[in-house]
C-alpha cells in the first residue's frame, strides 16, 4: 500500500467523522420522540449511542491510530477499520430498534475488539510507551465488568426459560419493562462502561497528553521515558480510582464519589498542572482545563446533591469528555493532517468550540429533570452547533492534506 492509501486508512480520519453523525443521530432521538416518529422513551437508547456510538468512535479513533506510532508496530488493517466502523453503525442501527440488550451485547464486542487491537501490538514490544497506559487496563476491565453485571442482573429477575428472549426482545416490550431491578442495572451498567471506561482513559492518557497540549513548559512528551516510581505510582493511582466505582455500586455511593473526586484532583493538579503557568496561552489547553474543571465540580455536586445524579452526568459527560474530547481531536486533526498548531493559539472557532460545549453542560444541568423544556432544547441546539463547527474544520484538513 502506498503512502497516500496509508494515510488515507488512518482510523481518525474516518471514525472521528463517524462519531460526529451517531452523536447528532444520538441527539434527534429526543426530537423524533417528540415529533411522534420513536414511539419508545430513549433515555437508554440515547445513552447507548452517545457512549457507545458517539464517544467511542472518538477513543477508538485517537487508540487506532496511536498506539501503532507508539509502539514501532503495523499501522490498521483494512479489516480492522471495517469492523470498527461496523460495530458504530450496528450501535446505532440497534438503538434506534430500541434493542438494548443487544446494544450491551454489541457493546462488549467493540470492547474485546479495541483489547485484542491493543494487545496484539503490546506483545511486539512489550514495553509502556509511557506510565498513563497503565490506566487503560483497568478502563477495559471495567467496559467487560460492566457487561457481566448487566446479563446477570437480567438472569437474576428473570425465569429461566425467558432469559433468552429478553436477551434480544426490545426493551419497550411489556415483560421485559417488567423487571423491577432493570433500571438500577441499567445505571450500575452506564456508571462502569461509560464513566469508568472513559475517566480511566482520560486520566491514563491525559497525564502526558493534557500538560503537553496545555503547553506548560518542561512537560514530557509521550515518547519520553519514566523511571520505575512513577509507574508503582501510577498503578496505586488507578487501583484507587476505580475502588471508587466499585464502592459505589456495591457499598456506598457517597464513599465511591469521594474516593473519586480525590483521586482526581490529585492526579489534576499533581500530573495534569492545571493551577501551573503555560509558555503559551492556546484555546485547546483552555478547553482542557475547563474539561477537567467540570469534572472535578460534576463529582463536588454529586458529593453533597445525590438527588441531582442524572444532571450532574451530563456535566460529567459533556463539559468533562466531550469536552476533552474534542480538543484532543483538534491536535489528531492538526498534526496528522499537516497543518500548523498555531491554530490551537490563533483560531477563535476552536475557542468557541470549547464555550459552546461549557454552555451546553451548564444548560443541561440548569434543565435537570425536564428533558422536554426549552431550556434542554436549546442545550442541544448548542451541543450540535459546537460540534459541527469543529467538524466543518476536520473537513477542511482532510480535504488540503489528500
């Protein structure tokens, strides 16, 4: 294959677009519902696709092209592309049917996907590019732990020979939307292969890739070699942050948060230096810190406003990892595409990328429980226009980098 065609099969150029659509597609479910045209409640199927089609596109993307660099080994397969690609539209495929065990289902798949991806180039080298790798791990622990909990918790509160069926029935069926603990599943289920999935990745990664991107002076690169105290430190880091998840399901919410909310911080303010100067002043590292900033606030107001949960996660989700999300974004699309980084200083777009994503959270938060108001229809206005903006840009790049 000829350089042109590699360049071509970078994975970010084709999933990060592909998560743009299941996250606009993930987003008119509310609409459709409205409008008549669903005629189930999509909190689930809503949820599924802006994890599991949305953001997991964007984590595939930047991993499938990353850790080949990395690593010294094979760039991606065609058929690894295809099967990635594949499972994103079988999400949301799934979802818009309202099949949500087979979105779980489905879910576990693209997890043992990204593992095998992963692993089959680790054992080439057999050696961490640098210590936040050692997050990642427990990030697909916790994406497998999660899809175990869910099909025993319907095996639990569901007679043996109907197992089977609700394994594939649509959720919106009357015996399946009969199980009592389903919901709580559902949200032990979100609160591992959604938050602790994508924290563990963000905290992993970010420890060399945020206080570079930051531009605060003297940080190492992901190139650059630790020595053997950071990597013990590093493993302490993540046993601790993901006993918080564990606790909170299974002993107590609060202490989960807690235990969190400290890991967090310190990992912040210790490995990220976001209270630190920067040599350069750059809308990305602003949209980083504002990214880390309402993840740290999102776990203080779940600490003492519990009632509040299903707000404060969608400031977790959106003013946190979108967020963050999209800056990293900006730097994959810059660099790969061979354009200049003075774009992260100059460009006022990418500065209004990362406000309108902020004000989308703050919206959603403000609606709380009324997903219906005006107050959650313009957050999503405001959500969709952030991240077409920014995706008008990576359209840009691709097009003067072919």
């Amino acid at each position: 294959m000829n350089t042109r065609a590699r360049k071509d099969m970078e994975p970010y150029r084709l999933l990060f677009p592909c998560g743009v659509v299941a996250g606009v597609l993930g987003l008119m479910l509310w609409f459709f519902f409205q409008a008549g045209q669903v005629s189930f409640y999509p909190r689930q199927a809503h949820a599924n696709i802006m994890y599991f089609g949305f953001l997991w596109s964007f984590v595939a993307g930047f991993l499938m092209t990353a850790i080949p660099k990395m690593t010294g080994t094979s760039l991606v397969h065609k058929y690894e592309m295809v099967t990635a690609l594949g499972l994103v539209a079988l999400q949301i495929v799934v979802n818009f049917l309202n099949y949500v065990p087979a979105s779980v289902a489905v879910y576990g798949i693209q997890a043992v996907f990204l593992i095998v991806f992963i692993v089959r180039r680790f054992l080439k080298k057999r050696v961490l590019p640098f210590e936040g790798f050692l997050f990642i791990p427990f990030a697909f622990l916790q994406a497998l732990l999660a899809v175990v909990m869910f099909f025993m918790s319907l095996q639990s509160s569901t007679p043996l020979s109907l197992q089977f069926l609700f394994q594939f029935a649509p959720s919106n069926s009357p015996t399946f939307s009969a199980q009592i603990s389903y919901q709580f599943s559902m949200d032990s289920f979100y609160l591992h292969a959604g938050e602790a999935f994508v924290l563990n990745l963000v905290l992993g990664l970010g420890t060399r890739l945020i206080p570079v991107l930051s531009r605060v002076p003297n940080s190492l690169t992901p190139d650059q070699r630790s020595n053997s105290n950071q990597f013990m430190k590093m493993i302490v880091l993540a046993i601790l942050l993901n006993l918080g998840f564990i606790l909170q399901t299974f002993v107590n919410n609060q202490l989960g948060i807690a235990l969190r909310l400290l890991v967090v911080s310190f990992i912040a303010f210790r490995y990220f230096k976001i209270a630190s100067s920067v040599s350069t002043k750059s809308f990305v590292g602003f949209g980083l810190r504002c990214g880390i900033l309402f993840i740290l606030s999102s776990y203080a107001i779940l600490l003492f406003q519990p009632a509040q949960a299903i707000a404060v996660q969608h400031l977790i989700y959106i003013g946190g990892f979108v967020l963050i999300t999209f800056m990293v974004g900006t730097r994959v699309m810059l660099a790969h595409g061979g354009q200049s980084l003075d774009y992260e200083t100059d460009s006022r777009r990418i500065g209004a990328v990362a406000l309108l994503f902020a004000l989308a959270s703050l919206l959603r938060l403000v609606a709380g429980a009324d997903v219906f108001g005006a107050i959650m229809k313009i957050g999503i206005v405001v959500f969709l226009v952030a991240s077409l903006l920014w995706f008008h840009k990576f359209i840009k790049i691709l097009r003067d980098s072919k």
